[in-house]
C-alpha cells in the first residue's frame, strides 16, 4: 500500500490548493497520507525545513513523495546531501528555477542539481508560464533527470491562483489510474 507525504512549498498549500484537496481525495479512501505544515511556511528557513523534511521522511517512510514549488528545491537539496532514502514515485510540480533570486527565499538559492533524485520513478509537471521557471530550464531538469515531464499550458505556478484546487489528474497519477491518466487535464 502506497504511503503519501506531500510537501508544500513557499506560503504553503492550504486549501483551494490542490495538495490540500488530494490529500483529503487520498485520505477518503483509507490512503495513508501525511501533508505536514512546514515551519513557518511564509517566512521559510532551509535548515529548519531540510531538517523537517528529513524529520518526515524518517518516522512516516513515504513511498510516494509529492512536492509543490519551493519543496522541490528542498528535495533536491536533501539529494544532494544524499542521506535520505530512496521512494518508489516522486512528483515534482512547478520547481522554481535553481537560480531564483527572490530576497526572502535567497538561502535557498542557487542550487547544485543532485545526480539522482532517490525515487525509482520521477515524474516532473511544469508550466509554459511559471512565472518562476522558464520551460527551457524545465527542459534542462528533464534532460539531467532523464525523467518523465508534463507540461501544462498557461497553468502559471499550478497553484490555486491558477485554478488547481480539485485536480482529477493527479489524484489519478497518485492512485497509479491508467484509465484518468489519459483524460484531458
């Protein structure tokens, strides 16, 4: 049975969001679903939040990892380091690009990309607009990766903002649905 932990990134991901409606589309099927509230999710500190991740990663023992913007970062950091296990699935939506330079969020930045992303499978979903990543670094992601990647049209930051609160989608890539997978999104 798949064990789900979604992390959210930069303001978190309260509901409409859509991590905040699949974890409640998860959990109404008995999933086993773990969608913490990382410190301080405004104002985000990376050790504090590298060490809540791990935190997470060690007493939950996700199978699936689902990560939203700024988590993504995050992850590939803890790859980097390279002393977290490694999942079965990992979803990565909307990663910002490694060189943001947002002031708040300038710890974070620039990034090494990791060699490996611990998961056996990896599946990466941008945006043609993202304000925070261009689709060609989306593709440079791909490629370093070798990974699968989805690219929505003019989704913006795939967040609530941009109309992704109930996502049929990617409740359909968590539950491994073949048939939903190739629906419109």
């Amino acid at each position: 049975m798949d064990r789900f932990l979604l992390l959210h990134g930069w303001g978190g991901s309260d509901y409409p969001h859509w991590q905040s409606w699949l974890a409640g589309e998860l959990a109404k099927e008995y999933g086993t679903v773990s969608f913490p509230l990382i410190h301080h999710p405004h104002h985000p500190n990376k050790g504090k939040w590298m060490r809540q991740f791990k935190k997470h990663l060690q007493t939950f023992k996700p199978t699936t990892v689902i990560c939203h913007s700024l988590a993504c970062t995050v992850w590939m950091a803890l790859c980097e380091e390279g002393e977290i296990d490694e999942v079965e699935r990992l979803m990565l939506v909307a990663p910002p690009s490694k060189n943001t330079d947002i002031e708040l969020l300038k710890q974070f930045f620039p990034h090494i990309l990791p060699q490996t992303l611990f998961a056996k499978e990896v599946q990466f979903v941008v945006s043609t607009n993202d304000p925070y990543l261009k689709l060609e670094e989306a593709h440079d992601l791909q490629r370093h990766f070798d990974c699968e990647m989805l690219i929505l049209e003019n989704a913006g930051h795939i967040n609530d903002k941009s109309g992704y609160g109930a996502w049929p989608w990617v409740l359909a890539w968590a539950k491994r649905d073949q048939s939903l997978l190739s629906e419109p999104l």
